[in-house]
C-alpha cells in the first residue's frame, strides 16, 4: 500500500506542494451552523478576533522563489470569506504572474463584490483559477434560510462574470429539508450562468438532532432541519453540469 504522507523537501524539489490558506476571518455572511457564527443572534463568536493577510505579509511569507515550488493554492473559508480580504486580488495576481502553471482555488459564499471585479479576476488567471460558489436554493427565500445575508441574484451574476471571462466555476450545495427536492432545479440555475460542476453534501453539524435552532438578526426564530434523503453514494461527489447521465442521477435524487 502506497503511503498518503509525502516528504516535503521531496514535494518541494518537484515543485508539487500544494498550499492551504485561510487568509480572512471576516465575512459577509450569516451561515447559522458556520463555525464563526454565534447561533443566538448571527454575530461573530466572541473569541475569533477579527484579522486578515495583508498583501504585503503574504509576499514575505512566499517569495517568488518559494512560490514557484508550490503547484496549488486552496485559499478556503473557514473561518471567513476570503474575498472579503481587501488584498485577495492582488494576492492571486501575485501568485498566478510569478509562476508558470500553479492554480489558485477560492471558496466563497459568492455575494460579495461585482461582476465587473469577478470579470476581471476570471480574465486574470483564466483555468488557473477556479471559484467554489456556494449554492443553496433557486429563490432567495430558499437560498438565504441557511446563507443568510446573502443575495442569490449577486451570486448568480458574479458567477456568470466570472465564468465568462474565462475563470472555472464549480458549485458547493449543503443540502437540508427545505431543499433537498430542489437539487436538479439548482443544478440547472448554476449551469446557466456558467457554473462547470456541483457538489451536494448534507450537513455534519447537526449531530444526533433532526432539528438545528437558531435565532437571526432579527431576533427571531428560527429552525433548519436534517435532510431526510441518506443517500451516501451521492453526497460528496462531483457532478459535471455538461454530462447528461450526471444530470439525471440529479434528477432521480431530487424527486425520489
């Protein structure tokens, strides 16, 4: 059996490290089971300060010579949304003009910025640079019950921009009660506006609850509930939006 665990002056010398940054714990969004977020209002945790790389921090960190030994950047948000990083632009050129081939991934809840900004970063790195958007209904209503504070049409627009311009998008839907007969209808809204591949996966954050409470910032509350569907062999896969045979395995889950 061949070992997971790579050495990494081995990695290094072949220029196939691969690197995974959270480089913000802001965020715009309100996800009430999100690891930052205080389920009692939708607030920020107290305990998470809020800080963000600077791009001149992130120059220090990787020079150019060491940026060159790395072939990925997974740039996630974790604790916040990566474009919510008043550098992340110039991070990302920084990375994709100082090398020949390393590709950048950013996740994000996509409802921040404009399409003329997500245009120009697609026309920056084109394949280089692929976007994970975060997808969870066909209607703002439907949408914004779990991402809350976000807007569905921003989303959408941000994406098509992007995609446009020559950047890969790929889309990431958790799945929960209030949507989870919508699967094939969301796989159809993203792949209009550019969007390549979707991901469905179910929460993990309910635990042994059916029913997860929160109260938003409107004082009011409210309540997510479990996906009902336990379909294993389809949560976590990667479906490609433009494969007629992954569209209807979509289709047959959304209306079993």
């Amino acid at each position: 059996m061949t070992s997971l665990i790579q050495n990494y002056n081995t990695l290094y010398d072949s220029s196939k490290l691969r690197m995974w940054l959270d480089l913000s714990t802001y965020c715009n969004a309100k996800c009430p089971q999100c690891h930052r977020t205080n389920a009692d209002g939708l607030g920020k945790v107290d305990w998470l300060p809020l800080v963000q790389w600077t791009y001149d921090q992130f120059v220090k960190m990787f020079s150019v010579k060491h940026l060159q030994r790395i072939e990925h950047f997974d740039i996630c948000g974790t604790w916040g949304d990566p474009i919510m990083n008043k550098d992340i632009f110039k991070i990302v050129e920084y990375i994709i003009k100082n090398t020949e081939n390393t590709t950048v991934l950013l996740n994000t809840n996509g409802s921040f910025r404009n399409d003329n900004w997500w245009w120009e970063l697609g026309l920056l790195g084109k394949e280089r640079i692929k976007v994970m958007w975060a997808v969870e209904g066909v209607t703002q209503e439907q949408h914004s019950l779990y991402r809350q504070n976000t807007n569905l049409h921003t989303v959408l627009s941000n994406m098509e921009s992007f995609s446009l311009a020559g950047g890969i998008s790929e889309i990431f839907t958790v799945v929960f009660k209030h949507n989870e007969n919508h699967l094939f209808e969301i796989a159809k809204l993203v792949k209009q506006h550019g969007g390549r591949c979707i991901m469905f996966i179910q929460s993990n954050r309910f635990y042994n609850n059916m029913k997860f409470d929160f109260i938003n910032e409107l004082g009011e509350s409210k309540v997510l509930e479990r996906a009902e569907k336990q379909n294993n062999s389809f949560y976590g896969y990667t479906f490609n939006l433009h494969n007629t045979e992954h569209l209807e395995r979509i289709k047959n889950e959304s209306i079993k």
